[in-house]
C-alpha cells in the first residue's frame, strides 16, 4: 500500500504556520556564530586550534567571526578522523557524557571541577600514548599525594610501627589492589576496547584479554638489587617496599594491562587532577572521606618470628626489667586440651597475656601481644603535617612524638 | 594471681646472664618515649653495677644501653682503620645552623637532632636510627619535586595539534603538567644528586653510621648514608615543626640547588 506523503497532498490539512517572531538585534551577530549541526563539531575542532592560549570552546560565541575557509579545512579533518579513528574520546564530547556528569556528582564534586579533566583521567596511557590526552602525569602526582598523606597518618598515630608494617599498611590503605577495589565502588566501568567512539566515563585501557601473557614492562622486572635491605628500600624503592621498579607509561603505551593497573593509574590521577583544580584542604577532605574512612587492622599485619627475644632486646634497650613469663592461670593439664594464661612481667608490671594450649605456646603468643602493645601505641590527639600548610594550624600545632626505631636483634 | 615462680627465664643480655641473680637498677633514658613500667625496681647497692650509676643522667644518643653491650668481645677487630664518628653537639648545631638558616640550632629537640643524622648501621641500632625519618622525608621531597616541576617555568608551553586533528583540553590548573614526566621526576630523586647537596651543608663530618672499609666510604655507600640522612632531617622538622616549615626548607635548601624553582 502506498504511503501518503503529506507534503505533497494534505498541506491545506497542516496547522497554518506559526507567525515570524520579531527580529532581534542581534540576531545577525548569533547566525554568525551558531552554524548548522553538521558543521557544528567540525568547527569547534578549527576553533579551539586557532583560539589564543588559556580560551576554551566556551569563549567561541565572544569571538570574532569565523571565515569560510577553516571551516572548510575543519569539515575536512573531520572526515579523515572520525571518531573511531581518534585513541581516545575528543575533550568535546565530555560535555556531553551522562557518565562523567553522574560521577562528578556521585563523588560529591564541586561543579567548578571540569568533566574534561574527569574524562582524561578515565585514559591509561595504553590507549592514548599522547601524554597530553592520557592520565600518566595527573596520576605520577597523585601518588605522591595519596603516599604523603597516607605515610603521616600512620606515622602520627602510630608512631612505633615498624618499617615492615608501614610498607604493609601503606598497601593496604593506597596498593594498587585496594584502588582498584575503590573504583570499582565508585563505579567505574571498563571500556571494551578503547577508541574515540566510546562514552568517555568509562575507564579506557587495552584490556589484556585471559590468556595472554602481560607486556614485557609488567612481567619482567629487575630488581634493585641482590640484596635489597630496607632502610635501602627506603631510598630508592616506593611507598610498598618493592623490590623492583614501577613500570614507566611510556613502557606500556599501546600494550595490553590488567584491570587493576589502570583503575589504579585512575584514582592517583583523579586525586592529582582534584589537587590541581580544586587545591589541598579538599583534597584532604577527599582522602578522608575515601581512603582513611576504610578499617584497617594493624595487629593482624605483625608475624613475629622469636617474639621473646625481641622483648628481651626491647627491654634492655629501653632499660626495662628483664622479662619473666609467669603462669596467671590453668585448666586442663592432664587433658587433651589445655589451656594455659602466661603474663610477660618486668618487675611489677604486666606487659602481655596470652593463652596457648601449652605453656611454651602461650609464652610465646605474651610476648608478641607485648610486643604489640608496644609497637601500637597510640597517643591520643596528634596533628598532622599538612594541617599546617598554607599558613593555617600554626596555632593547634602539637609535635609529634617520634619514635627511636624498632628493635634489632 | 601470676605464680612467684617464673615460668623459664626469658633469655636476658650479657650481665645479668653471667653474675649471680641480683636486681638491675633501672635506666631511665631522657627520650621522647614514655617510661614503660610504673614500678619502682627493688635496689641492691651491694650488686649495683658501677655503670650503671653514670649512665643514669646520660642521654640515649650519647651511649649504648648497658644491657646490650657483652662484657666479653668474642669477634675479631675488622682489619683497616677505625672510623671516627662525631659525638660533639656543637658540631652538629653548626651543621644545622649551616643547613636549616641562622637559629637552625633550634629547630629540632636534642635527641631528634641526634637520631636525624643516625644510620642504622651505626652501632647495631642500638641508639636508634632515621629510617622513619627518612621514609616521611623522602615522601616530601617526592610531593614537592612533582609540584615543582609542574610549576617550572619551562613547563608551560602551547598546547599544539597532533596527529589527529586535535587539541587537548586547556585550564590554567593543567598549565604546568607536561613539565611533569618521569623521566623528569626519576632524575630529580636520584641519590647522586642529593649526595653533594648534604656534603655542603657538611652532613658527611656529622652523620653517624659504619662503612664498611673505613679507608674507602664511596664504595661502603656513603652518598646512600648521605642521602638517607637528607630525608631524615626533612622528616624530622615536618614532624616537630610542620609541613609548612618542612616544605619550605625542602623548596629553598634542597630542590633550588639542584635547579628546580618555584615561581609560585
């Protein structure tokens, strides 16, 4: 059955057009600025090219007029990069992504922040090499900040942990496990594959697909040293204690990285991009509210290996009475399963309890409940560094207890 | 009620291990860590250990605690010269005054001031060490290095078009980021940078550490010594005077003698 075609034979049928609205004054200086749809997208990419430095697309309708001729060289460039050519989604399109805006606003951003930043985070340098469009630079700050902050936390409260549990607890609170599990709470999705045709709130990176080997740059890596110790690690290796190097983004440009790798690239650089755009005390919010508000458990990090003799060196370094285990109670001896209470006592004072099902067992399990009574102290109201940043703080400012170190044996 | 009887006598150090059972008089060192126990020990003068008498005013920096040192040495000497190691505090105020500005004296409380400039090599650790220290320092050193870099003046440049027809998102707050790569970031933190910049402030006379060959401290790691104690001293001033204080010294006494300004 033939369709009618209203154009041609029902235009009597139409509703009678509406009339011309009046012409505005500058109507002349808008038809000049807004163009066709069509040409719409070629235009800004001309525009934001000629634009002096520091203006962005915004500042097209205070310009001056555009002429014919980069318009033309604009639809053209167009036509040679379309999207799907593109690494990474154009800044442009941020604006337009559903996906940025509900994340800016789900993390409780200020609006000031711009989604064009937001979206250049979401690009691991394994699908965008250019470090002008990808997250490498935003991220290597942001884990120096994520690293300062999280180091004197735990140094402030904590002021005897031991080295070996600051790198643990560092992992814990800022690895690269636990960022990916933040932004997987945040809910950040992974692209398929990366391209400029893909919503740019998605976290773009070339995904290694089950099976494949990782690159070169993740799986081979060569030590510090043979003999790395830690007050080395200290110098040369990172926050963790690593005994090798962290790749460059140069090294894993274009090749295939696991999800973690990239989500963590994410958050360090969306922390650098919120210390740049929006300045430190947020920041600091930021990193409360995210990352300090997760529970750690200190005392489930510690392994002892011979805890009595590390009390035993505690107390002579510190001038302590030499330690004696005492029995403070029984039950069971003869049976198949007893229990033990041992104290650790120097002189009058109690240092730790355990219970064991055998006496040298829970000797053993006082003398690191001991040892971590003392390796955990925690005083009770401590300022921070940063507090004092900018000028602010001076005037709560308490210092901080510093510690002499843990006990060598 | 704990029994009278102890359950196995923990291993105790070299003194009490060899002389009859007798009471030890307590040290009380003047450190920032609070006393641990609250008992009064029961005092035998016959028994007393003669040493232990001086040592009781003595500060931690100043002396090994007594009850970690053996009576007896049981390993050979190492052959080479001994290394002499600084235990004068005017020296080490004057390394401060020349490092942290006129009253830099001042800046740190006295143990600190000592365990700032204390390897771990130095003494078994027994004195305690900057490892924390240098950790916390390093971390700043790291921050301010990142924003010094991003706020160079060579790191701002236009913003031009690649091979894809397009130009990157521009804000003033992004300015300074290409200055940032890690090459460049790699090459600021490295230990043979930091190493001359503490031997001018004359960390090398005052740092106490053990080289390895007495006669030969580049090869037993002095500049890794040297720069751990940079860090520590950082650390150390962030954690008794603020971030503030410690980002400036870092900006003015660590990072603008090796080129890096900052504009802002």
């Amino acid at each position: 059955m033939k369709r009618l075609r209203i154009a041609r034979c029902g235009t009597q049928l139409l509703a009678p057009s509406a009339p011309r609205r009046p012409s505005c004054p500058c109507t002349a200086a808008f038809q000049r600025n807004s163009t066709p749809h069509n040409h719409r997208r070629s235009l800004t990419v001309q525009a934001t090219a000629q634009l002096p430095d520091g203006e962005t697309r915004h500042d097209i309708a205070a310009s001056e007029e555009l002429s014919e001729e980069p318009l033309k060289r604009a639809h053209s460039q167009a036509r040679r990069h379309p999207p799907e050519a593109l690494p990474s989604p154009h800044p442009r399109s941020a604006k337009q992504s559903a996906k940025l805006a509900a994340l800016r606003s789900r993390l409780s951003l200020p609006s000031r922040f711009p989604l064009e930043t937001l979206a250049r985070t979401l690009v691991h340098p394994s699908a965008d090499p250019d470090p002008a469009f990808n997250n490498a630079s935003l991220s290597s700050l942001g884990s120096s900040l994520l690293s300062y902050y999280t180091t004197e936390h735990l140094f402030c409260n904590y002021p005897r942990l031991p080295i070996d549990i600051v790198f643990a607890a560092q992992y814990a609170y800022i690895g690269p496990k636990a960022l990916a599990t933040i932004a997987s709470e945040w809910g950040i999705e992974a692209a398929a594959h990366p391209g400029g045709e893909v919503d740019p709130g998605l976290l773009q990176f070339l995904r290694l697909r089950s099976g494949e080997q990782l690159p070169p740059a993740l799986r081979r890596r060569t030590p510090y040293k043979w003999n790395l110790t830690k007050t080395h690690r200290i110098l040369v290796s990172d926050e963790f204690g690593s005994t090798s190097a962290e790749p460059n983004p140069e090294d894993l440009a274009k090749k295939p990285v696991p999800l973690e790798e990239a989500a963590q690239s994410f958050v360090r650089a969306l922390v650098g991009s919120l210390h740049l755009h929006l300045g430190s005390p947020l920041v600091k919010r930021f990193f409360r509210d995210h990352f300090l508000s997760r529970q750690l458990d200190l005392a489930s990090l510690f392994d002892f290996r011979h805890p009595t003799r590390d009390l035993s060196r505690l107390c002579a370094r510190e001038g302590f009475e030499a330690p004696v285990a005492r029995l403070i109670s029984e039950s069971g001896r003869l049976s198949r399963h007893p229990v033990f209470v041992v104290g650790v006592y120097s002189g009058k004072d109690k240092l730790g309890e355990g219970a064991g099902s055998s006496l040298d067992e829970a000797r053993v399990r006082a003398a690191a409940a001991a040892l971590k009574a003392w390796y955990l102290y925690k005083p009770l109201d401590v300022t921070v560094p940063s507090s004092t940043e900018g000028g602010v703080g001076a005037e709560a400012w308490k210092p901080n207890m510093i510690d002499c170190g843990e006990v060598i044996v | 009620m704990a029994s009278r009887r102890p359950l196995r006598t923990l291993i105790s150090t070299g003194p009490s291990a060899l002389r009859a059972p007798q009471r030890v008089r307590r040290v009380i060192p003047e450190t920032s860590a609070c006393a641990f126990s609250t008992s009064a020990p029961t005092r035998d003068p016959a028994t007393e250990i003669q040493y232990e008498a001086q040592s009781q005013a003595r500060p931690r920096w100043q002396q090994t605690p007594a009850r970690m040192i053996a009576p007896v040495r049981t390993r050979p000497l190492p052959k080479g010269p001994q290394f002499k190691v600084n235990d004068s505090p005017v020296k080490l105020d004057e390394m401060y005054n020349r490092m942290l500005g006129p009253d830099g004296y001042k800046v740190l409380s006295d143990e600190v001031k000592w365990l700032a400039v204390t390897h771990k090599s130095f003494d078994h650790g027994r004195r305690g060490f900057n490892d924390r220290l240098a950790f916390l320092g390093r971390r700043i050193v790291s921050l301010q290095a990142s924003l010094a870099l991003i706020n160079s003046p060579q790191a701002k440049t236009t913003p031009e078009v690649d091979e894809y027809g397009r130009t990157p998102y521009t804000h003033p707050a992004l300015a300074g980021l290409p200055g940032l790569t890690s090459e460049a970031k790699d090459s600021v933190m490295q230990i043979w940078r930091l190493a001359p910049i503490a031997q001018r402030y004359g960390l090398d006379k005052v740092t106490r550490w053990k080289p390895r060959k007495a006669d030969d401290l580049e090869a037993s790691g002095q500049n890794a010594v040297l720069a751990t104690s940079l860090y520590a001293i950082v650390g150390a001033v962030a954690l008794e005077r603020g971030g503030e204080v410690a980002n400036k010294i870092v900006q003015e006494k660590i990072l603008a003698p090796m080129g890096l300004t900052f504009s802002g």
